[in-house]
C-alpha cells in the first residue's frame, strides 16, 4: 500500500515536472526559406516561436545566436575558465564592469495609424500572438511605444485633430478604435512599465504657410505658436483620459523635410530662431505649467546630422531651451554619413541631456519589403551598437507591423517593417530585423548600463558592445559579418571562448564577477 502511494506521488511529480517542462519550453522558429536570401518564421492562429531567457549559473555563460544560415535565438552555454596569461584566438574581448557610461532607457516601436488597422484586422488569438512577440515575457520585452499625434505617412488618410479651426480639438477614429486599443493591450500584456510617447507629423493646414514649390510642409504661423503647443497638451489630455498615459513628446517629426523643394510626406518645417522662441516662449512653460510639468520633452526628432545643424544653433540663439529640453531624437536613415561621435558630445557638452534614437526602418530606398533579407538585420545591430557605444540611451524601431507591400502608407512611401502581415495566409512573419532587435532589447532591461568592452585592433569587421544589468549580469552583443570564427571573452582572471557562426549575431550573458 505504502509503495502504491509513492508510486502514485511520484507519477504527479513526474507529470508536474514535465508540465512545467513544456510551459517553459522555447518553441523554435517555424522557419519559410526565401530563396537566395535567409528565413522569415511564420506566426498563425496555432503556433508563433517564443524564447524564454534562461538565467547563467555560477561560472557559466548562455549564448543566443541568429544567423544568415537560419538560426534564431539558437541557446548554447559554457563555462568560464582560469585564465592568468595572455589571451590567444582569432578575436577577444575584455569586459569592465566597474567602468560604466549612460544607463539604458530601453527599446521599442512605433504605434502607428497602419500597424494597428492591420493588428486589428486579425483574429484576438493572433492579436495576442503579434502583441507578445514584442512586449510579453517570451518576445522581445520592448518598454517603448512611439505613437504618431494625429496622421503620419503610414496612415490611410491625412488628418489632425482639428482641421478645422472653428471646432474643437477631438481625437479621431484611428485613435479610438485602434491605436488606443493596441496600446492597452500592450500595456496589459507588459509585465514592465510602458513609456508611451508621441510626435506630431503636422500641425493643422490652417495653421501653417507654405511655399509655392513645398504644398505639404508648411511652417507655423507665428500667430498660432501658443495655439500648437495647447494642441499638443490636449493630446495629452485626451490620451490620458483614455487610460494611456503618455511619457514624453517631441518637437515634431521631421521638421527638415521641409527644406526640400519637395516632400512626399506631410511635415511642419521650422527656421531654427523661430524653433527655440516656440519652445523657450510656448511649448516649454505651457507644458511645465501643467500637471505634466514631468513629463519628457524632447527636440529635434530627425535625423543625427541635425545635431550639429539645428541643436547647437537653437542653443546658442537662445540659451533659455535647455531648461525645458530633457533629451535630443535622433533618426537612423542619414547615420552612415554622419559620425556617432557627434552623439558622444551631448551629455558633455549638454550635462543632464540624453540622446534616444527614435526612428529607423529598412526597405526606405527600394520603396517596399524584401522578405528574408539578412543585410537588413546587420544593418540595424550595426546601427545599434554604433549608437550604444556613443552614449545613446534608448534605440525605438519605426512601425511594428506592414502588409506584404510595406504599407498601408497614403503617400506611397513604402518601407519594410521586423513583422510582416500576410492577410491571404492569415499568418505574420517575423523578418531578420526582428531577431536583431532581439538580441538587444531580450537581454538588455531598462535600467541596464553600459560598460567598458575593449578589444585590440582587428582586420574583422566583427563590432561589440556590453552591458551591466540590474540582475548583476553581464551581457555582452556581438556583430559578425564575416566568416565563422571564435571569440574570447574576458573578465577579470576568466576567460569564455565561444563559437561563432558566419554572419551572425550573437548574445553571451553571464555572472559579473565583481
């Protein structure tokens, strides 16, 4: 009877085990090959991969890698070892944990007009699938969400919130019924704090003046300075009022778009003098005046090279900006002919001011999406290793979710997106973008620093950065574009080889010995 009973408790024990087993599985990449190029994972009613962080042991390193081969968050570990002379391999690197730099806000995407008309175009179960691949537990853990204050160019209409000036400030359907349902969902589905925050495209027409050869990027007449900065404080208001409290606003989207002779997307242009009296005399105090006095108020929101060009002039035209400015936007789209360095001065010469990157998408030169591409994945950690190792705090991707064209967009300004919706399949896919993003945002929590990572000079092309997380981990992302190979990491008196795959990225994390 007795050795019934045992039998009987260890087979609950035994299906408690298993049960738990299969609850914290990862579930791998339902991988669709696309010919000549990688692999795109499939996502559908039934099945989307998942990845659950395992915690390193004591002296032991786990590795996630995802590859041009295919592989996507592939797990290995290892152990550390004595290591008391000189380092040896084909590539190492030496950690410093005591020497840290700027703290990590996070990472995230964008909210937009046309990412949420299609999330909300599927079913709820794979609503839930395409939100928990971004913000649950088992997807990339983002803490960001951008969200356009009226329309943008991936919208399917132009519009704001009052275009007409003899009727008050409302919000509008694409609000209602979908960016504002995404968002809580999303901030339901997070088991961190979301920081919500928004960027006007445009101001209304009638507020504007345009030139004859630029019919879409006005500049505000400065009859309505303090009119728009109301406007902006409505948003605000109204989204709050909705359940979604928002963490910070930009200056406006772009505004240099409007020195083009031409642009394909609506804009609000600004001469830099008439930019810091806006702010120095309007949006700053009437922000700072109201019960959002704390919330984030940043400039430029364009491309990095504005930095230099817009900023320091604001600065120094007047001075009195800086009191209201708690960071610098910058966008990805011009960065390979500006030097990161340029971000590496701000909290210098700026003390107390951070740089977040708050835009970057693929696929804006060839107008559309190009499933499978690897080089887009490479390009983007390239991207975001640059800017972390430059101070810049935070890296937010451009539109969560695109049809198959790289749209809806109502200026037929196509890009490509880290997830693609494929209504005829009823599936999405997750592209390599994706994966690179995830090799960051998964392992590197809010709160995180940057630390010391150095490494000799090297005829690879193979790039780094790390981080020190609040757990006490180390984490450490490297960038491989070139053939397989090993690399050393070193910590103090222990040293981890790893392997490699060609073209590759790869996250090692283990225990911060100090």
């Amino acid at each position: 009877m007795k050795e019934n009973f045992l039998q009987i408790l260890l087979s609950i024990a035994v299906c408690f085990l298993v049960s738990c087993t299969e609850i914290s599985a990862d579930r791998p990449c339902a991988a669709r090959q696309i010919k000549g190029r990688s692999v795109v994972c499939v996502c559908n009613e039934t099945y989307c991969d998942e990845l659950t962080r395992v915690a390193p042991g004591k002296g032991e390193y786990i590795t996630y890698t995802s590859s041009a081969a295919g592989s996507r968050f592939k797990k290995a570990s290892g152990k550390f070892e004595s290591c008391l002379s000189n380092l040896s391999g084909d590539y190492f690197i030496h950690v410093n944990a005591e020497k840290k730099y700027q703290q990590v806000k996070g990472f995230g995407g964008a909210v937009t007009d046309s990412s949420a008309i299609l999330w909300k175009s599927f079913s709820e179960s794979l609503q839930q699938k395409l939100v928990e691949a971004y913000y649950g537990e088992k997807g990339l853990k983002y803490t960001f969400a951008r969200v356009p204050m009226g329309c943008s160019d991936f919208s399917v209409r132009h519009y704001t919130y009052q275009d007409n000036p003899y009727e008050p400030f409302k919000l509008q359907d694409e609000d209602y019924n979908y960016k504002i349902p995404l968002l809580k969902k999303i901030m339901k589905c997070s088991s961190e704090k979301i920081d919500v925050f928004g960027a006007t495209w445009t101001s209304p027409a009638w507020m504007k003046y345009f030139t004859e050869t630029n019919q879409k990027c006005g500049f505000l007449q400065p009859i309505y300075y303090q009119l728009y900065a109301e406007y902006i404080l409505k948003f605000v208001e109204k989204y709050e009022e909705c359940g979604i409290p928002i963490w910070g606003v930009s200056t406006g989207n772009e505004p240099s778009l409007a020195t083009f002779a031409y642009s394909p997307i609506s804009c609000l242009g600004w001469a830099t003098q008439d930019m810091g009296a806006w702010i120095v005399n309007h949006l700053g105090p009437t922000i700072r005046n109201s019960k959002y006095k704390d919330m984030q108020l940043l400039a430029l929101d364009d491309q990095r090279y504005t930095i230099k060009l817009v900023f320091d002039e604001l600065v120094r035209n007047n001075s009195r900006v800086i009191e209201y400015i708690n960071g610098l936007a910058v966008h990805y789209y011009a960065d390979s002919y500006v030097s990161a360095a340029i971000m590496s001065q701000i909290s210098e010469k700026y003390p107390g001011k951070y740089v977040m990157s708050t835009e970057a998408c693929a696929g804006f030169l060839i107008n559309g999406v190009t499933l499978g591409d690897w080089s887009n994945a490479q390009q983007y950690v390239k991207d975001i290793i640059q800017d972390f190792t430059h101070g810049v705090v935070a890296w937010v991707d451009w539109n969560i979710c695109l049809d198959t064209r790289g749209g809806p967009n109502v200026d037929g300004n196509y890009v490509d997106a880290p997830i693609i919706v494929d209504h005829k399949k009823k599936e999405f896919l997750k592209q390599p973008m994706y994966y690179a993003l995830g090799q960051l945002s998964k392992f590197v929590p809010r709160g995180s620093y940057r630390i010391k990572s150095w490494s000799p000079p090297c005829r690879c092309a193979i790039s780094n950065v790390a981080f020190l997380t609040p757990s006490n981990t180390i984490v450490v992302v490297i960038h491989n574009p070139g053939a397989a190979t090993s690399v050393t990491i070193k910590q103090g008196n222990t040293k981890a080889t790893i392997g490699v795959e060609a073209n590759s990225i790869v996250t090692a994390e283990f225990w911060n010995q100090n």
